[in-house]
C-alpha cells in the first residue's frame, strides 16, 4: 500500500514535534519533507537519520517555505500539516487555499495526539501571543513552587537553530551551559533568567527524552512556552496568559486561541500600561469562550538599572525580538522604560543599520523606532552589534530579557530594564498553586 505523502510546515519547533510525536514510526505515513520559516538561516538543513528514526535512514530535507507549491508538485505530497504558531487565522487559512489548490489537503494536528503524558505534575504557561508575558509568569511560578519546598524543573518550547543531533537532550544548570550549547541570543534570553533564578532548564528537539530526564529530578515540571503555542506535554494546570495591548488577538490567533480555550486560569498581564476599555475586551472575550476558566489581573512594572541614562537624553531602545517580529508589537519594555524615565528622544535606528538587520526591517517594516535583538547566530549578533554602536545616540536602553552587554560591546552609556509579574487581587498564582500543590498530595 503506498504510504500518505506529507509535507509539514514549520519553523523548527512544533514540527519536529509533531514528527516526533504522531509520524516518526507510524509506516502508514512518509514525510518527504518540512518547511521553515519565521527563523533566519533554519532553512537547508536535514531533519537527521539519528533523530527521525529507521523509517528515514537518509534523514528529511528542510526546505524554505516559499518553494512550497513545488515541492507538492515535485514530491507528490498528499498532505501538508500546519505546525507553526503566533499566525493570523487569515494566514493560515491562506496557507491552506495555497496548498488545496496545489492539489494537496491541508491539516492541523490537534492539542491531544501531540501532548505527552509526564509521571509528575506539569503547570504549563502558555500565552496567546508572543510578547504577552509567559516567560515573567513562569518565573513567577518556579518561584513560588520552589518557596513551597519543591524540586521544580522547567522545560522551554524548542529553540533548535543548531546541530540538531547535539540539540536533542538539553540540561542547563548554569552559565557556563549557554556556551557549551552555542546558544543564539534568543535562546539566552529564556534560558538564562530561569537559570539566574536557580531553576534547571531542559530544551532541545526530541522531548519525549527530555520529559523523561526531566521527570528524574522534579516534583513538579513547568511547561515554559515559546511563542503563542500548545504544550507539548499534557497539563494538571493551564495559565495563558493575555495582552490587553493588544485586545482581540486572543480569539483571531492561531494557536494563541487555543490555549485561551483550554486555560483553567487566564492572566490579564500589563494592565499597568493598558487601558481599561482594552481590557474589557479581553475579558468579554475569556468569558465567551471560556467561561469557567479563573481570571487574574497582573501588572508588569518596570523599573531601570540607572535612569539617569535614559532621563532627559537621545536614546536608543532595544528589545526582545521576536516580540517586534512576528509578534507585531510596535513597543516593549525598553520603549515604556524610555517614556516613564523621561528620555529626551527615542532615536530611530533605520539609517545606521547593517547587513541582517536591514533585512529584518525590511522584512518587518512595523518595527518602527525600535530595534529589535536579533541574535540567530555569530553574524547577526555581529551586525546588531555594530548597528549598536553605529547609531548616533546619547545611550542605549536595553529592554531585552538579558543583559546584550555579556554578548556584545557596547561602546555607549546603557542601562538594562527589568520586569516582573506583579498580580493586583485575589486570586492570585500563590493561591492557584497552593490548590494545585494539594491536589496532587504535594502541600
């Protein structure tokens, strides 16, 4: 019987995942392919033999999404599978008129063939958008639940822009492991703040051997996801956390909505810095679709390593990337550090940007003023260093998750931005935790 020819579209996360998960040993199927985007330079690579298992002894091609209607042609691909995630449901439904017109059908894996079940109790924080605040809400519930005396061990959504095979299992402990494992600064920035905190962090590609390392040495593990996507691992408590900045977004992204849908609790994050009739909308919204879920308001205050940098000078602000990217914002941390400190001017970098960061611009032409940290990799680390200290600024504001300058040299005064969790009522994650810690015999 001829096997169902599959294309998966992806961007080397969700999937390998979904690989992984539903066909690495299922012979019904053969994967002829996957398909990158959102991520420079993930393109071009292997899906390797050692990862993809007997059936697929010379590995799996990885390909650049825009040549996906020939490779339907060219592979006779029966079927596409959407795996990639923070994507407008018009994107994605365009995606499928694309790929049904290519003669293929179009498919979306759900929640439950991909979620893997763990020996110990998971948490999982996911959000309904990038940018919405699950990497501060994670900390936050690593925090509590190692105040209440339990060994937690967090798993971070896949960042595997490397050595795939060297990329499988993950364990960081310290510094020192963000260098053994060449991480981008992408992946410093969410790795290194739960290692800060004295929290074990395992990421990698295959994570059915992660879960299984990580079950070794935790009482409870926390799902720390990465964009707006699913766990991969199938939760005893659900925190999404939304963005009133940016209000509808939770019932209009994919799979964002998802998670809105199956959260037991939903956080309003930055209510500080939003308005009240935005989250309105978003709290009619959470009531529409899921109407028994617990509702907590937070805030995210900001504060500055020094303000004397920012307050009356010509700034220039750096943020989280992927933020700025495909998550759409046109403002971060370092943008609302810069008004609340008093910054003279918010300095445009467009005209001093180089090589692969002109070409984020270009390809993100909402970025605006800002200037977005992009690190995938030894060259655009070097570019966003030199368009650092190419920009004709007073100081550099930096709103990133770490500290860039432990990477790069910035020649000019800067200050970092820091931010937190900071719930306004009750209910609150303690209280939230505290049930889930009883429930599960671990109070």
């Amino acid at each position: 019987m001829r096997r169902t020819r599959v294309i998966i579209m992806g961007a080397a996360g969700r999937d390998f995942h979904n690989f992984n998960t539903v066909y690495r040993a299922d012979d019904r199927y053969d994967v002829v392919a996957f398909t990158a985007t959102q991520i420079p330079n993930i393109e071009g690579r292997k899906y390797p033999a050692e990862l993809a298992g007997p059936l697929y002894p010379k590995g799996i091609p990885i390909h650049p999404e825009p040549e996906l209607s020939d490779l339907i042609r060219d592979l006779k691909a029966d079927e596409v599978v959407f795996a990639y995630s923070d994507v407008s449901y018009n994107y994605v439904m365009t995606k499928a008129a694309l790929v049904m017109a290519c003669g293929a059908d179009f498919k979306v894996l759900g929640a439950a063939p991909t979620m893997l079940k763990s020996k110990v109790p998971v948490v999982a924080v996911v959000a309904v958008r990038t940018g919405s605040g699950k990497s501060q809400t994670s900390r936050k519930v690593c925090q509590l639940l190692r105040a209440a005396g339990k060994k937690v061990v967090a798993i971070r959504h896949p960042m595997p822009y490397g050595d795939l095979v060297k990329q499988k299992v993950q364990r960081y402990s310290s510094l020192e492991d963000l260098q053994k494992y060449e991480c981008t600064v992408e992946e410093m920035e969410e790795y290194e703040p739960h290692i800060v905190n004295g929290t074990i962090i395992y990421a990698g590609v295959d994570y059915e051997a992660i879960l299984r390392e990580a079950e070794k040495e935790a009482d409870v593990i926390v799902w720390d996801g990465g964009n707006n996507d699913m766990a991969f691992y199938k939760p005893d408590l659900t925190i999404t956390v939304a963005d009133p900045h940016r209000p509808g977004h939770e019932i209009s992204y994919y799979p964002g909505s998802v998670n809105l849908r199956l959260a037991d609790v939903v956080i309003i994050n930055k209510i500080d810095t939003s308005s009240r009739l935005n989250i309105d909308v978003v709290r009619k919204n959470i009531a529409a679709v899921n109407p028994g879920a617990v509702v907590i308001e937070a805030a995210s205050p900001i504060s500055a390593e020094d303000e004397k940098v920012i307050r009356n000078n010509r700034v220039l602000v750096v943020e989280d990337g992927p933020t700025l990217t495909h998550g759409e914002m046109t403002y971060g941390a370092g943008h609302v550090a810069a008004r609340k400190y008093g910054a003279k001017e918010i300095v445009d970098p467009r005209p001093w940007v180089v090589n692969s960061i002109a070409e984020t611009f270009k390809k993100y032409p909402h970025i605006g003023t800002l200037l977005p940290a992009m690190g995938y990799g030894g060259k655009q680390i070097h570019d966003l260093e030199e368009t650092i200290n190419r920009v004709e600024c007073d100081s550099v504001v930096i709103g990133t998750p770490i500290d860039l300058r432990r990477i790069i040299k910035i020649k000019k005064p800067s200050t970092r931005i820091y931010y937190e969790l900071d719930e306004i009522a009750k209910p609150d994650l303690h209280e939230i935790l505290t049930g889930f810690l009883k429930k599960h015999g671990l109070a």
